[in-house]
C-alpha cells in the first residue's frame, strides 16, 4: 500500500491530467486492442494497443482501483476495493462508457471488498467479493440473481474467470491454488492445480484454448497445462516482482503487470520471450488489473 501522501499527490497528479484532457473526451472511443490499466490508488490508465498512454480516468467513486470487465457494448466496470471497512471508502463497481465517461455505478448490497468482475456470454456479470462472504455474485441488470459460495484459501473470491463451458469459474484467493465452482450446478469442484503453485500467493488468471491456465503467483507467473499440471514459469530475472494481472493478448502473448515496479510486460506465451515492456509512470506498488479491450 502506498503512504497516503503519495496516494493522495498521485491521484491529483491524475485529476489534473484528466481535466485536461477532458475537453478531448469525445473524440476517442475504446478501441480493439487497447489497454486498460487499473491503479490501486484508484485511476485507470488508457493505453493503446503499443502501451502508448492516451487518457488517465477518474470517476467520483472511492476506492481502490481492483478488476476490471468490458460489457458487449465496450462500457468498462471497474471494481472499488472497501478499506477501513467499508465506511466511505468503495465497496462498490464504477461504470465508465466507451469514451471512458463515468456513468455511475452498477449492482449493490456487495458485503464486501468487490474485487474481480466479468461478463459472460449471455450479458450476465459476476463479481467476485474479496472480503466478508467471499462469495462470487452472478448479476443480471444491474440485481444480484444467484450467491455462490466459493471456498476460500484466504482472501475470498480474488481474481475469477469463466471456462468456455459458461459454467467452470475458475478463481483465486490469494493462495497456493487455481480453485474452481460450477456456477451452472453450485457446486465446489476439486482445485485445478495438481501441487501447489510456485509463488504460493495467486492472482489473477487467465483460461487457456487448450484447457490450461495462467495465472500470477507472488514472484511467477505460471502456467498450468489442462491437467493442473506446471508447463512453465515467467518473471523477470533481478526484479523485485509481486505479479497482478494478467491478460492474454490473442496472438500468442500475454501481458503481466509487476505491482512491485509498476512495469508492464508482454509475455511470448510459448517462450517466456517479452516482446515489450513499459512503465505506467506511477509510483511502485500500484499497478494491479490489465484488461484489452475486444
């Protein structure tokens, strides 16, 4: 966590970036390929498919700035972490249009700590709840339709993703496992992974074409074959590292954010080779979701 100096200067650093930017704000659209960035302190970097930095936005929602998920439409929802539990401090999803305009917020009675959000096929989000139940919610419209509650390690439903079947969530909790629910039959299913991750400490997660996983893990990132079986570790040799998210690129690649140097790689999935890298210009330990815009 950052000190709260440096939390609050960077989120006015942001805010004047953002109102100067603002007058620009309807020429630009989110586009296939861009990169969305969350910050814990709260602001999303807009990125384009090169890294290149083309808006930093800010709603009036408070809170971290966690998950992130793009409906059919491109409007984007950003998950906002509870702090000092929950008094005035987030428990809540933003909602931002495809010109990247906060639009309020969506779904509520979160008990607490939203922290990872998706849409699936059919338009249905799920909200994954870092704190208090750890349940994982599936909404429909804006209203909570169904509760499932997932079995933690120890940090609730951290980071989520739906196996192409629509009913296979595999999750998160900030442990040594990829942990799965059948939302379709609310079940527990076995965890994914045959041992426990190098790392100990997972993160969020992408599934894979071929019934496999990536997911982050403390100081790696790994990916697990479709019998939860390690094909592979990647990281950054002598950098500090606490791997967050995670995004597959749809060519072959993934990018990876390091929360510890608040850098940004992408990941040759086959050869661990980075084919780029940047840095987001904000502070270390900042950096947490990536997501690309379809």
């Amino acid at each position: 966590m950052l000190r709260l100096a440096a939390r609050i200067t960077f989120v006015l650093i942001c805010a004047v970036f953002v109102f100067r930017a603002s007058g620009h704000a309807a020429l630009i659209m989110f586009a296939p390929g861009d990169l969305l960035i969350s910050l814990e302190p709260g602001p999303v970097q807009w990125r384009g498919a090169d890294g290149t930095l083309k808006r930093i936005l800010m709603g009036p929602q408070i809170g971290t700035g966690e998950g992130m998920a793009l409906d059919a439409a491109r409007n984007l929802y950003v998950t906002r972490w509870c702090l000092n539990q929950c008094i005035g401090t987030g428990n809540t999803v933003e909602r931002f249009n495809r010109l990247g305009l906060p639009t309020g917020t969506y779904g509520s009675g979160y008990d607490c700590s939203p922290h990872a959000i998706l849409f699936d096929a059919a338009g249905a989000a799920y909200v994954g709840l870092a704190g208090c139940s750890g349940a994982i919610l599936k909404i429909v419209g804006g209203q909570t339709v169904a509760t499932f509650p997932v079995a933690p390690d120890s940090q609730g439903a951290f980071w989520i993703d739906l196996a192409p079947d629509g009913c296979t969530m595999f999750y998160t909790s900030w442990g040594p496992n990829v942990k799965r629910y059948d939302v379709c039959a609310n079940a527990q299913l076995p965890d994914f992974n045959a041992a426990p991750l190098p790392g100990g400490a997972s993160q969020d997660l992408r599934v894979l074409a071929d019934g496999g996983v990536i997911v982050s893990s403390g100081e790696v990132i790994v990916r697990l074959d479709a019998a939860g079986q390690v094909m592979q570790t990647y990281g950054i040799p002598g950098e500090t590292s606490l791997w967050s998210g995670v995004e597959l690129a749809g060519d072959g690649s993934f990018w990876a954010g390091n929360y510890q140097s608040s850098n940004v790689y992408r990941f040759d999935l086959e050869t661990g080779a980075v084919r780029a890298t940047f840095n987001t210009g904000s502070p270390a330990q900042t950096v947490v979701g990536i997501r690309i815009v379809k």
